[in-house]
C-alpha cells in the first residue's frame, strides 16, 4: 500500500521550491503545517535560508526542505502542507495513511 505507515514511524515529508523558470530557489518563509487523524493541527515556520534545522524544518539544498513527523498512537489519514511566502510563493499539500496497530509490543 503506498504511502501507508505503522503507528511508531517516522514519516519524512519534503518539498521543493522553484522560481517561475523551475529553477530550485529558497522561499523567505516556509510554513508546514500536519493535521493528524483527530483534527490536530501542528504549525511550524522558517524564516532562515541557512543549511540545516530551524523550527523542525531542514533545508538540505537550495529549495529543498523536510520535516519528519513521528506518528504516535493515531491511525488514519495525516495530511501536510508546505506553502512559503516572500521570494517564492507556492504551496504543497499530501496525505499518508498510517494502519492500525492489531498488536501490542
């Protein structure tokens, strides 16, 4: 099953950012936002074009950036969004799934 998860992963979620001629280019801002099956929202905002963490965001490249969700105990549908502000503006949006756990360890 494509893009589904187990409860306990860790789920790498990225983007990449261009400039109108498709050239990888660095927003002044990147938001990401996860929404979890219950409807929990998590925000988190770089505002850094640096290499490296800020704020749960890594930028590894030009216009390259993640950020790893670790499910906890909620199966179901978990939706992200990337959108960024100032030089780039763009947005991002994706689901994975994340299966029931049957057993327990």
């Amino acid at each position: 099953m494509a893009n589904a998860y187990d409860i306990g992963d860790v789920v790498r979620c990225s983007s990449t950012f261009t400039d109108t001629g498709g050239n990888k280019a660095d927003p002044t801002t990147v938001h990401f936002v996860h929404t979890t099956p219950d409807q929990t929202d998590t925000v988190n905002t770089r505002t850094s074009t640096s290499t490296g963490l800020v704020d749960t965001i890594y930028k590894v490249a030009t216009g390259v950036y993640y950020r790893d969700i670790t499910i906890g105990s909620s199966s179901g549908a978990y939706w992200y969004r990337f959108s960024s502000t100032g030089l780039i503006t763009a947005a991002d949006e994706a689901v994975f799934r994340v299966r029931r756990q049957y057993t327990s360890t």
